[in-house]
C-alpha cells in the first residue's frame, strides 16, 4: 500500500496517510476539520539503482543471467592471442 501526502489548502496542515490503491482521497482535514484536504504529488519512497539489477528478475529457465551468457559466447567466438603448441619432431 503507498503512502500519500496531503496538505489543507485553509490552514496548511500536513500529513501522511497509508492507503490502498483503490481507496477514495482524503478530504476532511483532521486538524481545522474544513473540507480542503488535496493530495500531493510527491516522489517515490525508493529508487532502483545500479547496474543489472533487473538482470534475473521476470526471466525464467536459463535465461536468468543474459549479460554473462553474452560475454562467455563472446569469448568463445573471439580468436585466441595464444600461439598453438608446436608438435615434437614436426619440421620447421
């Protein structure tokens, strides 16, 4: 459930309130008891940061880790910077 803010258009009193979704707004201010309550737009109470974060969420199976799987088919399709052993008694 959010949490919404609300502020008194006649005496500036403000306050939270723990509603559902579907619940109608608040109108009566509890403070001056005036019909003047309105809800504020106000920024969410957390923020989603960093970087691949949603990577396993909503995936399913084995798809769980797309950035690794990437990078590992990457590897295996670049060429090697190794050089290939050289077989005894082979002429040079």
């Amino acid at each position: 459930m959010p949490i919404y803010e609300y502020e008194c258009k006649a005496c500036g009193q403000r306050l939270e309130k723990l509603q559902k979704l579907s619940a109608t707004p608040l109108t009566d201010c509890p403070a001056c008891e005036a019909p003047e309550l309105s809800r504020l737009v106000s920024a969410a109470g957390f923020r989603l940061a960093g970087g691949g974060w949603y990577e396993t969420d909503f995936k399913s199976g084995s798809k769980k880790n797309l950035a690794a799987d990437s990078a590992a088919a990457g590897d295996a399709k670049s060429p090697s910077n190794t050089p290939s052993p050289k077989k005894e008694g082979a002429a040079a």
